[in-house]
C-alpha cells in the first residue's frame, strides 16, 4: 500500500470544485433567471416586431414550464449548500484549505453544562389517560331546550324603498 504524495498545486486543483461549486450555483440560477425573465422576454418582442410589425405573442418563461419546479429544485440545492456551508464555518472549515488568522479565542458564547442527567428515550407507544376536572359543573335542575346556533327569528318582509342604498349580509347566516 503505497501512498501517493501530491504536490500543493495538485491539491488546489482538487480543492478548487469543491470550494467553489456553491458560489457557481448562485451565478448559474442567477444568470439563468437574469435570462428568462428580462432578456428573453425583450429580445422576444423585439423579433415580433421585427418579423410582424408588432408584438402578437407574450414570452412564457421557460423556467416556469412544469409549474416552476427548476425554481423550487434551485431553492432547495441553494438553501441547503447555504445551511451546509454554515454549519461547516460553525465546525471550522475554512474556505480552500488555507488556515484564517484567529484574532480572538471564542466568538461565541458558551453555554453552562447542565449536571442533572436526562433519561434515556424509551420506545414505548404514550399511554392516554382520562382528563382530570378542573371545575366540577353544577347539574341543572330543570332541562332546557337546547337553542340553534344560527336560529333567525322570523319576521314580517319589509318593504324596500327604491332610494335606500343597497345592503349585502356580511354575516352569512341567513
């Protein structure tokens, strides 16, 4: 078993793609949104006058096809390579292989360690228990008829006067 010794430039080299492929990401959804939505739809319009003497189509967004999953898909590898590249700054990674210059100790402050011991997780099912009364409730004495909620009392129509304004119910319970 032989090891292989590789130079600094070989190891650049090798370095350069993975430090550099989320910024390249960025640029590429950038300029391919940069396109669809502002050069496109121009350079579209202008070939219909041109061609037509007048604008006949409007440019559908290629982007937008397949109700924008590029979109979504793009959020989704952006988002999580950002929270990636957190969590390795969090870590201590540094960008490229070159150690940063540390100007203080901590930048962060530390939490207190906490001596009470935490159980360990059971892989039980939650056994339900009946509720507890708070307040015991009085019985009635005597049954009451129970009232509907959306009871309207009848009345007699009214006549409407041509000059009145018109009315609308707003509270949907007639």
């Amino acid at each position: 078993m032989a090891e292989e010794v590789k130079s600094e430039s070989e190891k650049k080299k090798e370095d350069w793609m993975n430090s550099k492929w989320r910024p390249m990401m960025g640029w590429m959804y950038m300029c391919v949104c940069t396109f669809d939505f502002m050069i496109a739809p121009i350079l579209w319009s202008i070939v219909q006058t041109v061609g037509h003497g007048s604008v006949q189509t409007q440019w559908q967004p290629l982007t937008l096809q397949g109700a924008g999953l590029f979109h979504v898909a793009m959020g989704a590898v952006l988002g999580i390579a950002a929270y990636g590249r957190t969590q390795e700054k969090l870590n201590g990674a540094n960008n490229g292989g070159l150690a940063m210059p540390s100007t203080s100790t901590s930048t962060f402050p530390t939490t207190p360690s906490v001596s009470t011991p935490v159980p360990a997780p059971t892989m039980s099912a939650p056994v339900a228990t009946a509720p507890i009364p708070v307040m015991s409730r009085p019985t009635p004495t005597a049954p009451v008829a129970p009232t509907p909620i959306n009871s309207v009392t009848p009345t007699a129509p009214v006549a409407l006067d041509p000059s009145d304004p018109p009315m609308r119910n707003t509270r949907n319970d007639l």
